[in-house]
C-alpha cells in the first residue's frame, strides 16, 4: 500500500521551498498553526482532506498535486550553497 503521508510530506515541502517560502508562511496563508505544518512534514500528522486542499491552495496547486507521488520530483529550488557551487547564485 502507498504511503499517503510520506507522498503529502514530500510534495508539501518540495512545492513549498520551491515556493520559497518558510513554514510559518504556508500556515498563515492556510489558517493552520505552524506546528501542525511541521507535524505533517514529519509524517507525525493525518491532515483531513479539507486541511490538505487549504494547503494546495496556499501553494498555488492542487490537492491531487500533494497526494500524487512524484508530483514535484526535481522542482524544489537549490539552496544557496548549492547554487554558488554550480556557478549559477545570483542569476
């Protein structure tokens, strides 16, 4: 059986630092607590599917998007340091 939660804590924090934008923000934007996001993204949380479509539309995507596996392979950002060793912070 797949693992709904592992998939929803993957593409949240993927869609979500591609979105470059902290926990904190993504709970205000979807009228959650900040700890319930981090709960979720630890795989510790079972969000209904009415929290988990607030979630979408916070990121600008969709429910089906959080619970797809493979949804956003490759399209988080790198990080700084990541960047600058490949020659390409900054651009």
């Amino acid at each position: 059986m797949e693992d709904v939660r592992q998939t929803l804590a993957t593409n949240m924090r993927l869609a979500r630092t591609a979105a470059g934008i902290s926990q904190e923000e993504l709970a205000h934007r979807a009228g959650i607590d900040r700890t319930y996001v981090s709960g979720i993204e630890r795989e510790k949380r079972n969000p209904t599917i009415t929290v988990v479509a607030r979630f979408a539309e916070a990121l600008g995507t969709t429910t089906a998007n959080l619970l797809t596996v493979g949804s956003y392979a490759g399209r988080a950002r790198p990080s700084p340091s990541t960047a600058q060793e490949r020659g390409d912070a900054g651009s």
